[in-house]
C-alpha cells in the first residue's frame, strides 16, 4: 500500500508543477503580448521587479521538481544496479539543486 501511496504523490507533484509553469508561462507570454517592452531598460525593470523575480524563481523551482520526479522515475524504472541507480538520482539531484541555486542567485538584487 505504501508504494501506491508515494505512486499517487508523485503523480499529484508532477501534475501540480506541470500546472504551475503552465500559468506562469502563459502570464510571461501573455504579459509580453499586452505589453511588450520596448526597450533594454523597460525589460529591466519589468524583469528586476521584486514580484517578476518571485515569479521566475517558482518557475524554475516547478520545473525542476517537474524533472526530478520525471527522470527519478524512468532512473527508478530502468537502471538496475543499485550502485549506478544511486549515482544517476545523486548527480541529477545535484544538477537540479546547481541549477536553481544558480537561477536564484542571478535573480538576486545584487545581480
């Protein structure tokens, strides 16, 4: 039973990422056919702006967590031994967690 219990989890998350980077999308498109700027420094301050840089980090964040439990699962899935399993899901938790860490630190004020 445990096992349908963290099947349904898994299932439930990448649903929820999958929704989420999909509204933030449409609202990055849908801002950028309203009103697009026109200039380096309106795309600045469009994107600088403290609810943009929110917005854009929940959007990486989302399709981060959306990869990992996609590729963790195929990981899961097809690679066999145990000790090649563990470096695959290691290097790619790795990956996930540089990648963010990175998007966060280029949206920080300082950037």
């Amino acid at each position: 039973m445990k096992a349908v219990h963290g099947a349904v989890r898994s299932w439930a998350l990448q649903r929820a990422t999958a929704v989420l980077a999909l509204a933030l999308l449409l609202y990055f498109l849908l801002h950028l056919a309203l009103a697009p700027p026109a200039t380096q420094a309106e795309w600045r301050a469009w994107l600088l702006a403290p609810a943009m840089r929110l917005a854009m980090l929940l959007f990486f964040i989302a399709v981060a967590l959306h990869a990992w439990v996609g590729v963790r699962d195929v990981i899961l899935d097809y690679i066999k031994p145990l000790g090649l399993r563990l470096g695959a899901l290691l290097l790619l938790a790795l990956w996930l967690a540089g990648t963010v860490g990175w998007v966060g630190l280029s949206l920080s004020p300082a950037a």
